[in-house]
C-alpha cells in the first residue's frame, strides 16, 4: 500500500512539474476569452429562458392549474 502512495505521489509531482514547465501558447488571453464567451451565452440563455418562462409557461401553468380548481383568478 505504501509502494502505491508513494507512485501516486511521484506521478502527482512529474504532472504538475510538467505542467509548471510547460511553455504552451494557451495562455491569460485565450482563456480569458472562452470565459467571456461563455458568460455571455449563458446570460442570453437565462434571458431567453426568464422571458419564455414569463410570457409563456406561467399563464398557460395558471390557467391549467385554475382548470384542475374550478378556479379563476381575477
């Protein structure tokens, strides 16, 4: 069990000794750009789906729900 520790120890400090090494071109800006772009479509997702829900789903939820009631709201 402890030969087992120990390589998984060894295999954790080579991947990030490799990863600190590595001089890739990926970098702040690429990154930073993916995140942008995704909060952005993220937000128009949201808004698409907050007007749908308010426009669409919640009358047609409360007027099938005042049908279960035999209940109308005034």
């Amino acid at each position: 069990m402890l030969k087992k520790l120990n390589k998984s120890a060894n295999n954790l400090y080579f991947k990030v000794k490799n990863a600190l090494a590595n001089k890739k071109g990926e970098a702040y800006i690429d990154t930073g750009v993916k995140i942008i772009i995704a909060v952005v479509i993220g937000t128009l997702l949201l808004g698409v789906l907050y007007t749908l829900f308010k426009t669409v789903i919640q009358p047609e939820l409360e007027s099938e729900i005042g049908g279960l009631f035999n209940y109308t709201i005034d």
